[in-house]
C-alpha cells in the first residue's frame, strides 16, 4: 500500500532499487509542500533501508515536472484553513516578511534538495516530457539523469516571474556560465540530445522503453558494491564541492530572496514575483506562449 497523497514508492529488484514517482498528473507533477515533503520523507527512509542500493525518481502522466506548484487549489489550501500543512507554522512560517519567506524556501526549496544531492545512495532522475524550473531542481539534486527522447528543459522565471533562477541554483554547474545566461534571459529550452551533449543527462532512451531501460541502468549500478558506490559518489561531490559548487549555492539562494524581497518592496508587500504591472518586459506565465528550443543559428530561428 501506498503511504503517500502525492507521490507514490514502489520496491524492485528484490529490494534493492527504490522508485518514487511523483503523482500529481493532473497538475503536471507540480510541487506543492505536501508533495516536498513526502518525497523528503521517501528519500530518507530508503536511504535508511539498507537494502536499497538505487533511487529512481520519475514522474507519472505526461512530463517529470512543472515546477512549483503557483496556485492550484490542492496549494492554496496548504496555506491556511483546516487543511492548512502543519509546515506553514514552523521553519520561520510563523515569522513575517522576507524572513518568513527566506526561511521557509531555505528548507523546504533549498535545503530539502541540497539534502537529496548528498544522499548516501545513488539517485537517478528518470525525467519524461517539459522539465521546468524547480523540476529542473529535483532531477539535478541526483547522481544521474536518464531522458526519454521527448524530454525538454527550461528555467522561464526570469521572464515569466522576473526571479533570477530557481532556489537550487545549479544551472551554471550543470548547463555551463554562458548557456545558462542564454536560458535564463530567454526563457528557451535545450532537448534531451543537447542535454546529453553538455554531460548534464547521461542517457536517452525511446519514449516508451524509458521506464524498463531506466531500471536495466539501475540494476546495472545496483551490482557494483555499495561502498564502492558511495566512494564514487562521493569523491565526485567533495571535487565539486572544493572547486565553489555549495558555496555558490548558498551564494545565489540569497540572491533569489534579495529578488523577492526587490518585488514585495514595490509591490507593498502583494507581490514576491514580478508580474506586468511593475515591469511590462514579464510575461503572465498563466498565458505565455509556448517555450521555444534554444538555436544554434540566427536570432528566432
């Protein structure tokens, strides 16, 4: 049985692969709190489980994910009310202004998913369909990326919500210092090929062998033994981590809140993303045009 409202876990290979797919489809895999949490809560007990070797992340219906949930009314209602998530009263979210806001996405944007990057099992994002913003969070938080053909990635906040980036600022790690410039002030997207290109995926499978090719991987990393594994894993992190990777994290979570703080300072306090009416170049997110495919050759081709 599954324990969860928004996720659900299931155990292969006789125990030592865990898959968790995200399972809001009808949102498109938005994240809403209750759904960070229990995914929280699933990671960290198969990390605890010592026959757990792998963890597959995936998500059901048509993409991996959308990214923050903005405003459906399962979100809306976390927030207040009899259904309120008990997360809104502790982690700063008893406390007002910018300090509220900073500690609650300190823990439950930024350090939930630095948490995941340092699991002490490997992780592989199994990603299918548009990957936007915070989705892009989620796959980047694992050791490894497998893509079904079809898969496209795209961080639209600069000019949708007038934000910087995301709060697991990885982009520049993971797409490079100037293609992630070209994504972030475009909006654009890269496909699965390019993606595979840069190193940020390391496979591309059919669209509909992804889910069984994605496991044939796992089961192929299941059998190296587990400390040499863990040792992999994490020597590359400490390599990262000494050339400025958690120290630019932390650097550039708090200049996503600086870039709040910017849109509730004009706002009064209505505000904490840009929209329209305080700058004409942000586009509604509610009715942007679809997401173009960075080219390689002229402008808007």
């Amino acid at each position: 049985m599954n324990d969860y409202d928004f996720i659900t876990t299931e155990r292969l290979d006789e125990g030592r692969i865990e898959r968790i797919m995200l399972d809001r489809p009808e949102a498109r895999n938005a994240q809403n709190r209750g759904m960070l949490v229990e995914l929280h809560d699933a990671m960290l007990k198969a990390e605890a489980d010592d026959d757990v070797r792998v963890v597959i992340l995936g998500g059901s219906g048509k993409m991996f994910s959308a990214g923050h949930d903005m405003g459906s009314k399962v979100a809306m209602a976390e927030y207040s009310g009899p259904t309120e998530h008990p997360t809104r009263k502790i982690n700063g979210g008893t406390r007002t202004g910018t300090e509220r806001m900073m500690i609650q996405e300190w823990h439950y944007f930024f350090q939930n998913t630095l948490r995941w990057r340092n699991l002490r099992k490997i992780t592989i994002a199994e990603v299918h369909g548009p990957v936007f913003a915070a989705g892009l969070m989620l796959a980047w938080s694992c050791d490894l990326i497998v893509a079904a053909e079809n898969t496209t990635f795209a961080d639209v906040v600069a000019n949708r919500l007038g934000i910087m980036g995301v709060e697991y600022f990885a982009h520049p790690w993971e797409f490079g210092p100037r293609k992630t410039k070209e994504l972030l002030l475009t909006g654009d997207s890269i496909d699965a090929d390019e993606a595979h290109r840069l190193g940020m995926v390391s496979k591309v499978f059919p669209n509909d062998e992804l889910s069984d090719k994605t496991l044939e991987f796992a089961q192929r990393i299941a059998s190296t033994p587990t400390v040499a594994a863990l040792l992999v894993k994490e020597a590359v992190n400490q390599t990262v981590d000494n050339m400025g990777f958690t120290n630019a994290l932390n650097a550039s979570f708090s200049l996503h809140e600086l870039n709040h703080s910017h849109w509730a300072s004009i706002s009064n306090g209505e505000r904490v993303c840009g929209v329209a009416e305080f700058d004409e170049g942000i586009q509604d997110w509610r009715k942007a045009p679809p997401v173009q495919v960075a080219q390689k050759d002229a402008v808007g081709g």
